[in-house]
C-alpha cells in the first residue's frame, strides 16, 4: 500500500514536471492559499518565453517568487527531468539559474526561500550559495558540482569568471536574477554586474535577466542599464499595500533645536513609541548615531538588555547573525540599525519603522518603510524623528513627493577603466580572450557602450604592459598574448588578483578583539590610530577600554567608565535629494503665504516664525542671502538648497570668484541647505548681483582653481588604483595598514602626473571628483537656478535659525559638545529677544 502511495506521488509530481507552462507554479500557490497576483504572472509568461526584463514592485509584493518560478518553469521547460523516475533518484540538474544579490548577508535567506518549491514539489534542482562566507568545504563541494541555482554576489560571480574552465561551467546558465538592482546601479559594482552579464550572453546568447526593483525614478532607463543592447520587459507590480508616513512631533515644539543631527531630546518620546509597538527597527544614517541611539535606550531602559539590539556593517557578522534571527523570530523588541538592514531580508515581525532625522531621500524613506509589513497585504508604516526643527519641515515634505511619486533617479558610471582594467584580467584568467571579440563584447555593457577603440587599446597596453610608466616592471605586465589570445601565465599574479576581485574599497580597517579573546568587530584604521591605552570608546553598544594594537588587531577590555568617545566612519554624512529639497521649498514658500497645514509645519511654525522676523523664508522664485558682522568677521549665508555636496562646490567656487573681485580669504561652512561665507575682511555684498558670479562659462576650469583639485584627486586615485590592480591590500591575515596602500597609491600618482600625463585613470579619478564628489551636473544647475531667482538680501542682527546650523558646523570643530549646547542656546535665546522686539 505504501510503495502503491509512493508511486502515484512520483506519477504526479512527473506530470506536474512536464507541463510546458506556468500552471505548476500556480497549483503551488494554490497549495498554500495564495493567489498569484498579475505582475507574477506576467513574469512567468515573460521568462517562459525567453525574455529579459525588469520587475520594479513595492518591496514585501512578492517579487522573489515572481522570478524565481519564472525561472524555474523556463528551466523544467529547457531541460525536463527524465520520466518514470522518483524525485529521490534523479540526478540533479546542472548549472542554470545565478541569483546575484547586494549583499551577502542576504544569501541564506534568499537561498531558504528558493529552496521552498524545491523541496515541497520534489524538483531534481539543488540550490547553494557562494560568497565570500562560504565555507572552504562547501566551496570544494561546489568546485566538483554547482548547485542548480546558486545564489551568490558579484564579487563571487567575478571570481567564478577567473576559472580556467568557466566558459564550459557556466555556459549552460539560462537565467541570471539581479536583485536589489537600484542598489547596484548607480556604482561600480554594477558595472561589474553589467561586463560580468556580457560575458555570460557570449557564451549562451538565449541567456534570460531579469532585475528586481523597488524604489527607482528611471525604471526604463534602469532596464537598459542592466540589459545593454538586448529588449527587455518592464514589468510593473502593481499591489494595493498601505503605507503610513508620519511623523513624532516633539513635545515641545517651540523649544526644540534649530540645529545638532543626534536627536537626544527625542530620547523618551522613542522609548514611548517602541513601548506602545511590537517589534520596531530604528533607522538612523550612520554607524555613530546607531552607537548613540543604542545607549540612549538602554541607558533609560536597562531593562531592555538583551530585548533591544544594536545591527551595523562593523560588527561581527555572528553578531549580526544573532540580531536577525532575533528579529525574524519575533524575540526583540527594537532593532538600532543603519543601512544594514535596508534590503532584502524578511522580517515579517517587524510592525513599525522609525527614522531617526531626515532620511535625505526619497527612494531611502520608501526602502526603509518597507521594512515593516513586509509581506503582500501588509501595511508598512514608518515615522520619522527629527532631530531639529528643518527636519520637521523635510518630514513633511518627504511624505507630500512621495505621495506624488517623486523618487530620485540612479545613473550607471560611464566608462570607469578601472572596472575594465580588472575585467581584462579576470577574463584573461578564465580561458583567455581575443582582442577584438572582447571589445565588442565590452561595449555591450551599457557603461562602455561608448567605449573607443583607442580606450579600449590603452586598457589591453595597460595590463599587458604596465603603459607608458611601468614598462619596466615585470609584475605589471600581467596578461600575455599567445597567438592571439591574451591570458596570465604567472601564478602570483593570477592569486593576487583573485584575492582583490571587486569594486568595494574602504579605507583600511582593523580588527577590534577582547584581551580574553572572541571577536567584537571591524573598526577604521584611523580611528584606533588615534587611541592610546586607557582611551574608552563606544563599540557594539558596549564602552570599551583601548590596551594595544597588534598585527592590524585592537585588543580592548569591558570598560569600568560609563562613557567614552564614540567613533566616526568615512563616507558617511548623505546629501539631500533634489526631489526632498525641491519640496521643501515649496513647503516653505506655503508657510510664507499663511499655509500652515501640516502637523510638521505647524509645530516647526515658532522657529520659521522667528526666521520670517528677523529675515525671510527661501522660496522656489528666490535665493535668500543674509549677512550680519560679529567678531569673527563678515557672514554671508546663501541657501540653494542643493544639498551639501553641490553645496561645497558652489561655496568654494563663490569664494573664489569673490576674491577676483577683490582679494580676500574666506572660511567655509557647509550643511544640505545652504552655505556659509565668513571673510575676516569686509565684503562687497552686491558683488553677489553681478551675474557672472553665478556663470556657468568655464565652469570646470573655475572650480578646479577653487578647490585643492590636487589633493581631491590624489585620494580619489587611492580607490581607483585599488581596483585597477595597482595596488595589493595583502594576504590574508597579513593586511597592509592604511599608510602603507596610501604610500603605495600615491607614488603610482605622482610617478603617472610626471611621466605619464595622458594617463587614463588620472583622468578618471578627476571626472570621479567632479561627477560623485561634488556633483558637477547638480552644481551647474544650480548656478543656473540661482541666476535666474531674484536675489533677496536681508542684514541680520542676530543669526537666523537657518543660518545657525551652518555655524554649528564650524563651532563643532572648536569646541565639546557640552560647551557647543551651551554656546547654542544662548545664540537662540539672544535671536528670540531680537525677534521678539
């Protein structure tokens, strides 16, 4: 009876198997009381038929399924398992479907949830992961045999592409899954993605990719960039789900901060949300602000050790491992997180989201609230906290566009020779390549769809030859062509490259280890430089006592002190968003004709209204400049609204312009909304009429003269020498310290401007400072906007509440942050006495 069980189970799982459609997928949703929604539907026909495309849906919609069964219907459909066999004895399929994704942290989750049909219907697939945590024994495992589906990065795909043999590995992928593709777009990382795809679509030209989106302003744009020459299908996931944008109104508006970024007066009015919500994730934007958030809350809540979490990029990945499987499992009460814990992940406890400050952006907010509800049907909700009184007026209006659908735009690098520099040599390791099939293949990926022969010419000299300046030198001449066909032939090269594959570079970073042993985490280089024994720090919530460093390890003790300085990380301050600012602006400009609708507004209404008093409002039709002398100097604040990079350009450029006029030296002061000029000798205001301060003619030339462009491209040559291959960060175990890669990265610099002028990575590294660093695009178009306003031209008495977070930014760098809140309140309580006359 049994065995007559067991036969009619494999007669049905072998019919479902050979139906030629999408019905097997159906029937399992079916299975577990789901109703498959068109947008999944539409995919399954889309990749059944062999198309590529782009799903861009809410994120909890049900995106991973949609591509998941369309790639397995579209494999059963290619290769169908043989008939008459139980699944239990079949040979598992071979190599068919790459899911890459952003992070690796999501791989065990991700691969879980493909796993799920596999198991339950008894599919002959196997699905594996492979990333840069995997197991050396499961890396052997997958070294004889890959999984059917492997779920991995695009590091780990690269690395995939350096095997002798991955063309006869890989060729028979048939569909490759990018998901997180708004992630990867907009760097480096997914120009590796796009060289990495035209290789594949080499080796099997019916080759399906689809990308997964969920907060994108350029879906079509996004498509293209991911597809390069081939059509595609944009699919829409269109899915009823509510979402809540609120906002935690202080308590007491009207005595709440002009100015600061780490909202310790909100501490209580949290505590009360995450004491009234199930489980909560508490988004801040840096790492610092986690660590402070974290101790905030347990310092008021020491009951909450162990049931509140701390989750960011430097801790231990056990750690982190720990934290989510807690929040999966329901068993914490609040998370603090930064990005993080931004993508992907299922947490299907989590009822609320709280953003500590202005998320900058649109697409981040929406990401971030999709975090709560994540599931189809499910409300997502998050509310924001600010942590001073424009971050009430940026509340408001980040809900307004994204009612309206305003989400920011991502665009691909164009042309980075770095990426394809390293490429070559990938390529050359995986079975070697020709010159002009490589060519052609490279300009299929979108970002060298412009690529020039000669380009194309000087990267293949480069690695062939070291270019112009390292001729001489053997371990730069890393591919050799042998009739025709260019590999590497040096082992040692070949394993220092496979060591370095990637585009993610950070400054370098040291362990941070107890004296007892076990690991805490990963701490910049920088910053433990600046420790000496004794020094307390706050790490992992915890105050941590410094003893030594050793072999790139900083050994630390539990500290007896209640407190310690908290570390800062590189790269981390986010500018505003045109699309955020842009409605700020409008808010503005409402408040200024009476509207006070919003709660927001209506609480930020005591500060705008002394700002209105003692200066005006910005509005969209006009560019506010005040002025007042003290015994500083001369202060000029200017208030594009461009968002702190284009706003350090534009101060820089201004002051430059200025002092042509008449010689003059200015110190700078820069936040999201605007900027400040302070001259010790006085300044001919009006000068700021005059139109060709705000010309956008030589623009490049001007702004290079203003800033030390030497220097800005010296450090942005240190990332691009790195990925290049110029510069080895070291074995494992045996890193080399920051000095050393700066040292290294800054002789390649030097040695290139003196004897190799016509360098094409120092010309990259130049268009990276004008493209990433300041925004050159953004910043000409604010010149623009600001010619065209009217100027309005208001001399203060005291500083305005706008203008008083620009001089917090310079006061920050004087004083403690006990004497800068006192400093502060007093400026306040004197801008209110003279308003209030």
């Amino acid at each position: 009876m049994h065995g007559a069980a067991a036969n009619a189970d494999a007669n049905a799982a072998n019919t479902a198997l050979s139906e030629p459609d999408t019905s097997l997928a159906s029937r399992w949703f079916d299975a577990r009381g789901w109703q498959p929604f068109d947008f999944q539907r539409e995919v399954w026909a889309a990749m059944l038929a062999g198309r590529s495309g782009l799903l861009h849906a809410n994120t909890g919609s049900g995106k991973t399924y949609a591509v998941w069964w369309g790639a397995l219907v579209r494999g059963l459909a290619l290769a169908p398992p043989a008939q008459g066999k139980s699944p239990s004895t079949k040979a598992a399929a071979p190599l068919g479907v790459l899911w890459l994704t952003p992070m690796r942290a999501l791989s065990a989750d991700t691969a879980r949830a493909l796993q799920a049909p596999v198991t339950e219907l008894g599919l002959n697939w196997t699905v594996g992961q492979r990333t840069g945590d995997t197991a050396a024994a499961e890396r052997a495992r997958q070294d004889r045999r890959f999984p059917t589906a492997l779920v991995t990065t695009p590091e780990s795909l690269s690395l995939m592409l350096t095997r002798e043999h991955a063309r006869d590995e890989l060729a028979g992928v048939h569909s490759v899954i990018v998901d997180e593709w708004h992630e990867l777009m907009g760097n480096k990382r997914g120009v590796q993605v796009q060289v990495a795809l035209a290789r594949l679509r080499r080796w099997n030209p019916q080759l399906a990719v689809w990308g997964l989106s969920a907060t994108l302003g350029n879906v079509d744009e996004a498509m293209h960039v991911l597809l390069g020459h081939e059509h595609g299908t944009r699919v829409q996931g269109r899915v009823d789900k509510t979402l809540l944008i609120d906002t935690l109104i202080p308590p007491d508006p009207g005595r709440f901060s002009w100015g600061g970024h780490l909202g310790a007066q909100m501490q209580m009015p949290v505590i009360a949300e995450i004491e009234r919500s199930g489980t909560t994730l508490v988004f801040t934007n840096t790492r610092s602000q986690a660590e402070i958030w974290y101790q905030l809350l347990i310092q008021e809540r020491p009951d909450w050790a162990g049931v509140v979490a701390l989750h960011h990029g430097s801790l231990d990945r056990d750690t982190r491992e720990w934290v989510e499987l807690g929040l999966k499992e329901g068993r914490l009460k609040a998370v603090v997180a930064t990005s993080s814990l931004d993508l992907g992940v299922d947490f299907l406890p989590v009822e609320r989201v709280l953003q500590i400050g202005s998320a900058k952006g649109i697409a981040r907010l929406l990401q971030r609230a999709g975090r709560s509800g994540h599931a189809p049907g499910r409300p997502s909700r998050i509310t924001l906290v600010p942590t001073n009184t424009l971050e009430l007026v940026e509340a408001a209006a980040a809900r307004r566009a994204a009612a309206a659908g305003k989400i920011e735009k991502r665009a691909s690098p164009e042309k980075p020779l770095d990426v394809l520099v390293q490429h070559l040599v990938t390529v050359a390791l995986g079975g070697g390549f020709e010159r002009d099939a490589m060519f052609a293949e490279v300009r299929c990926a979108h970002a060298y769809r412009e690529l020039t022969n000669d380009e194309f010419q000087w990267a293949l000299d480069f690695v062939e030859k070291g270019g112009a300046s390292l001729t001489a030198y053997p371990d730069y001449h890393r591919v050799v062509n042998v009739d025709g066909v260019y590999r590497v032939p040096d082992r040692g090269i070949a394993k220092r490259h496979r060591l370095q594959v990637g585009t993610i570079v950070s400054d370098a970073s040291m362990s941070v280890k107890y004296l007892s042993g076990g690991k805490i985490g990963v701490m910049e280089e920088s910053f433990i430089a600046r420790l000496r024994q004794g020094d307390c720090f706050v790490f992992a919530g915890r105050v941590l006592e410094f003893i030594r460093t050793q072999d790139m390890t900083a050994y630390v003790k539990k500290a007896t002190k209640p407190r310690g300085i908290v570390p800062s990380w590189g790269g981390a301050k986010m500018p505003l968003s045109s699309e955020l600012a842009d409605a700020v602006l409008e808010l503005l400009a409402g408040a200024a004709q009476g509207d006070w609708l919003e709660p927001e507004m209506q609480a930020a209404m005591p500060m705008l209204s002394t700002q209105a008093k003692l200066s005006r409002l910005p509005t969209p039709a006009t560019l506010l400049v005040e002025q007042f002398r003290s015994r500083e100097g001369q202060h000029v604040f200017l208030y594009p609204f461009a968002g702190r990079n284009v706003h350090m350009g534009l101060a820089s450029l201004l002051a430059w312009r200025l002092s042509r006029h008449a010689p003059n030296t200015f110190s700078l002061s820069v936040n999201d909304h605007g900027f400040e000029l302070l001259s010790a000798e006085a300044m001919d205001v009006s000068a700021l009429l005059d139109q060709t301060v705000f010309a956008t003619d030589n623009l490049l030339t001007d702004v290079l003269a203003s800033l030390n462009a030497g220097e800005l491209a010296q450090r942005r040559f240190r990332e691009i020498a790195r990925v290049a291959g110029l510069v080895f960060t070291g074995y494992p175990g045996a890193p080399k310290s920051s000095k050393q890669l700066q040292a290294s990265s800054g002789l390649f610099f030097e040695v290139f401007r003196k004897y190799d002028a016509t360098n094409l990575l120092l010309s990259q590294a130049q268009t990276e400072v004008l493209s990433q660093e300041l925004d050159i695009a953004r910043l000409k178009a604010s010149l623009r906007r600001m010619a065209s306003l009217r100027v309005e031209f208001v001399e203060l008495k005291a500083p305005s509440p706008f203008s008083l977070p620009l001089m917090v930014e310079r006061f920050r760098e004087k004083l403690s942050t006990e004497k800068l809140a006192d400093r502060l309140a007093r400026i306040i309580k004197d801008a209110e006495r003279v308003a209030d006359r």
